[in-house]
C-alpha cells in the first residue's frame, strides 16, 4: 500500500476523532438531486414486478422502505457511489484503500413509535462485552485516522432539528457499555440529531451508536446509505455481496472496481485526487 497523505483536513481529523462523523455539506447541487428524486420516484411508484433486477423494494419496519443496489439502476448513483467529495473522506479514513459494499435509499414516513435503542452496525456476530469488534474499528495514529466500517448518511430531503439521524457524539472509541435504557434522543447531552438540508450528508463510523430518530414531518424522510470499509482483511457478506457479478455490465468500470477487494490503488481514488488537485 503507498504512503500517501490523506485529504482530509486537520480540523476534519480533530472532529472525526473527537465525534466519530463529519457533515458534509451540499455533496449533491439541486439539479442533480431533482434528477435523483425522480429516478426514485418511479421506483418507488413501480409495481414490485416491474423493478428493475437487481433491484429490491422491501419493508424491513413498518414506517420504512428500502430500495437496494439502486447503483446498478442508475449511473446518477453509481457516481455518487464514487463521488470525489465523498471519496476524499472515505479514502481519509481507509489508508485510500475502500470498498463499497452496500447501498440503498430508504425512505421513511412520520412515526410516534415508542423509541428503541441505540445500535452499532456488525455483520450479525455480536462481539461480547469487553471485546472489540475488529471488523468495525476506529484508530488515530501518526497524525491520520484509520476507521475500517464507514456510512454515509445522504439527505434528500431537508431534515429539521430533533428528527432524522440520531447519534451519540464519541461513541465509535467507548470502551464501555452504555447503561441499560439509553433510548434515542436523549438529546442533549448523550445524543445529538443533525439538521440538513437536502443534498448534505453525514459520513459516520459505524461503531458510534446510531439509529433512526421519529420522523416528525409531514413529508417523507428521505435518504442515501453507502458503506464502505478497508478494501482488503474485510469482505462484508462474502460470496453473495458486492459486485453482483450477473449484473456487472449495469455499472462502471470504477464502481466494480471500488465494489471489490484490493491493495491496489483504485481509479475513484485518482478520479478523486485530479478533481481535487486541478
Ligand atoms: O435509518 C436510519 O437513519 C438508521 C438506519 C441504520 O442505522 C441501519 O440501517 O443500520
Ligand atoms: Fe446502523
């Protein structure tokens, strides 16, 4: 792997070590969020027969639905898979060495359920107490951070204050428990939600305790979710993950590349150092 010193700057690394996540604001300009919006909007208005293959519309909780690999259904969100602004973060916290692995938009309508719990995001093994997850890890080491098991959070509609995505800042690097019966938006001070307009997103370390907030909008929650982790140790869902090799011809040479496992350094990783260094 090449030495290579990240884009990310110091004060993104002050914050990301201190918090566990960065907002980015406006990754997506209006125009090519209208065009997003509408590609979804025929998927979401499609009869279940009619989505294109690879893709799936399901329900995984009552107030929310998720279209997966929406990648390998449109090149708008292929690009944005590989998008230099996120992949300068991405490759900040990954030695420049990701992978894409998961994707999905989901969309999720007003809810006054009763608030769960925090989370962690794992492959289904739960590590026992007192261990850490090495799959899901966060270091700071000479100067540049390292954190294997990272999401975005994309939002494609304004998301007001006290709903959304909620978070507890500093959690990715707690070495212990939380107590019994933190529920979501104990905010402040444990928790924070995160005002956005559409087109802002947060990039988060997955081991920060996370989860949806009520949506309290009249309109639907919208949004992105991309995953990645370090391209090489790590291969989240094996055989049956990305690429979904039947359906390689539907995205580019860049996303199945960012989409599989490698040292080598990948061409979104160049795309993203020409944008930023023309
Ligand atoms: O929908 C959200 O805001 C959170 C979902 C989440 O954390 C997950 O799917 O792992
Ligand atoms: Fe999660």
């Amino acid at each position: 792997m090449k030495e290579l010193p990240s884009h990310l700057t110091d004060s993104e690394k002050w914050q990301f070590d201190l918090h566990g996540f960065l907002v980015l604001r406006q990754v997506i300009a209006s125009d090519r969020l209208a065009q997003m919006l509408e590609v979804i909007d025929g998927w979401l208005s499609a009869d279940l027969s009619e989505m294109p293959c690879p893709l799936v519309r399901h329900r995984q909780e009552p107030h929310k639905t998720h279209i997966d690999h929406i990648q390998y259904g449109h090149r708008l969100f292929d690009e944005l898979a590989w998008d230099p602004q996120i992949i300068r973060v991405v490759a900040g916290l990954t030695f420049n060495t990701p992978r894409l692995f998961h994707c999905n938009f989901t969309q999720m309508s007003r809810s006054d359920e009763e608030l769960t719990g925090f989370h962690r995001d794992d492959s289904g093994f739960k590590f026992p107490p007192g261990f850490r997850n090495p799959h899901n890890d966060y270091q700071a080491g000479n100067g540049e951070l390292y954190c294997s098991h990272l999401a975005t959070w994309v939002a494609m509609a304004d998301v007001p204050e006290g709903t959304g995505f909620c978070l507890v800042p500093g959690s990715h690097k707690s070495n212990f428990r939380e107590p019994d019966g933190l529920k979501i938006c104990d905010n402040p001070p444990v928790s924070i939600t995160v005002p956005l307009q559409a087109g802002d997103m947060i990039i988060f370390s997955t081991n920060l305790l996370h989860d949806a907030a009520p949506w309290t909008e009249s309109y639907p929650r919208m949004n992105i979710f991309q995953r990645y982790q370090l391209s090489v140790y790590f291969n989240e869902t094996h055989k049956s993950g990305y690429p979904l090799e039947p359906h390689k011809s539907l995205i580019s040479e860049e996303l199945y590349e960012l989409e599989n496992m490698g040292r080598e350094e990948k061409k979104v990783i160049r795309h993203m150092r020409t944008h930023f260094e023309k």
